[in-house]
C-alpha cells in the first residue's frame, strides 16, 4: 500500500525487527568486523552488501538517506556533511576537466561560487542562464561538452521559482540530466522529480533538521535517468573503473543504483565528506515532524510578505506566495501548498534604513541562516555583503535595503507585531 508523504516522514527508511530499537540506532563507529578477509573482500568488490567503514557508508546514515529517497520518490541517496557538499558531488559524479555545466543564474551565492569558481578551477566550465529564459536561450546554452544542468526549486534569496518542466524538457533534448537543489520546499511541497528532474539535492541544514542543531546534505537519484543510453558521454558511469576493480556501475547497478553507488565508491572514498552518524539521527528528528512543520512556515511567510506589501516604508516584496509577484503562476503550478517561510523585501532609504530596522527587531534573530524554528533576518549589505559599495551591490543583483526574513514556527501576530515596531524606528 502507497503511503502518503506525512506517513512517510514518520516512518519510512527504518522498520525495527522484533525487539529492536524503535527510533534508529546512532551506530557511532569508525569500522566493522568481519570474520573473514573473504567477507570483507566481498564488500570491497560490491557483491555483498554491509559496512567496513563510516567514511563511505553507516547504517544510521543509510537509514536516514532511505526515507528521503523515499519522500522525494527516488531510488537511491546518499548523505552527505553539507548542502554544499551535496552540489558538488551531484555535479563532479558525472563531470570531469573538459566538461561543462548549464546553471541558473538565480541560484544560493555560495553554489555559484562553487560552480563559476571552484569547478572552473578543476576545468569544468559554466554557462549561467536567466530562470526566466526561453526553450531557445536554453537551447544556445547547450554545447557539445555540456553533462548536466543545475537549478534551484526556490532559489536562495532571490525566491525566483524554477520551471521545472521547462528545464527538464531542454536538458532531456540535449541527454543531460537535470540536478535540482530543492532545499526550499523541501519534498512535502514540492518533488522535482515527479516534473522530470533526474537528481535532486538539499541542504538538510535547512528545514529538513529545521532545528539548527545540524549541518548535512543529501544527494537523490531518481533512477529514471538512462546513463547506458549516453554511453560516450558518461564514461565514469559507462565504462570500467579502474579504481574500484574495474566496476561498470551503470551495468552492474542499472539506472536506479548507478549514481549513488558510483558517488559513494569513488568521490565519498577519496574526498571523505560523509555526515556524521549524530548529525543523521538528529535529521530523522526533524524529518519526522517535517509534514507538520512545513504548512506552519507557509503560512507565517504568507501573512508576514501580505503585511510588508502594505508598509509605506516597504519598497519590494519578493514571495512567490503572493498575487502579485513575478512568480506566482509557477507556484500555483509546482508549490500548490505554498513554498517556504522565507520572504524577501527591500526596504526604502537602503542600508542606512536597514540597519535601522535590524537593530529594532525584538523577536527576529539577526543570523546567517535560514528555514529555522526560529525566525531569523539577515541584512546582506551590512553583514555577509558589507565590504561592498551600494554599487557593487545593485551590480550583484541585491540592493543596499534588502532584508532575506526566515519565518520560523512563532505566532504570525507576533511576528507581524515585530516588524511594526521595527519599521516605525526607520
């Protein structure tokens, strides 16, 4: 029987046997006996499965990565220590030097860095792309080297919302998968791979702990894309690997298993970014109430963006929940039970303004974060952004006044309450 989406929160990836533990075991533990090098051996080969050591795999990260498999409905995940971690396997599992990336623009500043900086610096090149751009400006972006498009589902902060099937359709012509960061939504609100998104990737920092006890990330494979199919363009994927005893993962593991096996055999063995077997048990904690949480942070992000829209000393809202925002009509498409609690707004009289409010913000915490509990605020222009000149910073696309709000799970009169008192000090 098919389990709903709140069902699956709660008990998906961990059914105990009799007797066992009901809430899963922390298996805090660098490395697995075996009676036999054979036995081992066979784990080594990937002919059995089991564990021999924490970098690549834990059973209570797997616990973990199989009920968000099963909530974004893939057939395979796999944890990893960050969101940005996350990011750069999604995209490094099947690119190499001589490749090349097709991106949004509209995407969380540090995965631009990674992939216009740090990527570029390994030979991987990128062609960012407007959100907004047609099936042709996609198409243009494409060329005979490109592996993979990335984009956001809501993206951090500028809460532009991805089309989905837009994208999918242009990569899919050019047999690319699509890799989509839905850490906003979360799969309660929305599943890219149900619009034909291929991998998809969070920071599970964000709402997924939704606590701000853990930093983690997870990778998702949908299993439907078909990497035998593109055999010249996927070599790692295709083709024998040396490294792990001459594997050929897509033959050997089929579409569904290919990618992540691949992931945790090759990039998890030599870069090691595996999450802590902690920090996967207190995720489950918070994936447990995630259903719950979410409807909570949608609706305090609604009435809190409704409120600002109505402040004389508001300049521009930017939350994809209300009418009259740019992307509306591709929420009601994909977010039809909302998106997310974080709301975007520019204030007028810019960072001296904003300052001024930050300052006065009682309840709001003044923080680098976000998709918290608790409701946070974040000024770019005098904190993470601050070496910049206002023109440096209308260049980079955030003017000196805006504010990234975080709604977390108060009373939405409270918060509104907060932000009165904190506008009337401008």
């Amino acid at each position: 029987m098919e389990q709903s989406i709140n069902t699956k929160c709660v008990q998906a990836g961990y059914t105990p046997k009799n007797g066992e533990p009901r809430q899963i075991p922390i298996i805090q533990s660098t490395t697995f006996k075996y009676d036999t090098s054979e036995d081992m051996g066979k784990l080594f080969d990937l002919e059995a499965s089991g564990y021999f050591y924490t970098r690549l795999q834990n059973p209570t990260n797997d616990y973990v990565a199989a009920k968000i498999a099963a909530l974004e409905g893939g057939t395979a995940a796999m944890l990893t220590s960050s969101g940005q971690a996350a990011n750069f396997f999604a995209i490094f599992n099947i690119c190499e030097c001589g490749s090349h990336v097709v991106a949004s623009s509209s995407i969380y500043g540090g995965t631009f860095n990674l992939i216009s900086v740090t990527l570029k610096k390994m030979g991987i090149d990128v062609t960012f792309v407007s959100p907004d751009a047609s099936e042709e400006e996609l198409n243009a972006a494409f060329r005979d080297n490109t592996r993979a498009m990335f984009g956001e589902t809501i993206a951090n902060p500028a809460l532009t919302v991805l089309d989905i099937e837009k994208f999918a359709k242009v990569a899919h012509a050019h047999n690319v998968p699509l890799i989509v960061d839905n850490t906003f939504p979360t799969p309660v609100n929305c599943r890219p791979i149900e619009w034909g998104a291929d991998i998809v990737t969070h920071s599970t920092t964000k709402y997924m702990d939704g606590h701000g006890a853990a930093v983690g990330g997870v990778i998702v494979d949908s299993g439907k894309f078909d990497w035998m199919a593109h055999k010249d363009m996927y070599p790692g994927l295709t083709t024998p690997d040396e490294s792990y005893h001459g594997i050929t993962y897509a033959e050997r593991f089929g579409k569904e298993g290919a990618f992540i096996t691949k992931a945790t055999a090759q990039l998890m063995r030599d870069l090691g970014c595996i999450q802590s077997p902690q920090n996967a048990f207190l995720l489950n904690l918070g994936l447990e109430s995630l259903h719950v949480r979410m409807p909570r942070h949608v609706e305090n992000g609604q009435a809190v963006a409704e409120f600002l829209e109505t402040q004389s000393k508001v300049a521009k809202v930017s939350y994809p929940g209300l009418k009259s925002d740019k992307y509306h009509a591709l929420a009601e498409k994909y977010l039809p039970n909302g998106g997310c609690g974080v709301v975007s707004f520019e204030l007028k009289g810019g960072r001296t303004a904003a300052e001024k409010f930050m300052k006065n913000l009682k309840l709001a915490a003044i923080e680098t974060h976000v998709a918290d509990a608790r409701t946070c605020c974040l000024n770019p222009a005098t904190s993470t952004h601050r070496q910049l000149t206002d023109e440096q910073l209308e260049a980079a696309g955030i003017s000196a006044g805006l504010v990234r709000m975080s709604c977390g799970l108060e009373d939405k009169n409270d918060l509104i309450a907060d932000l009165k008192q904190a506008l009337e000090s401008i």
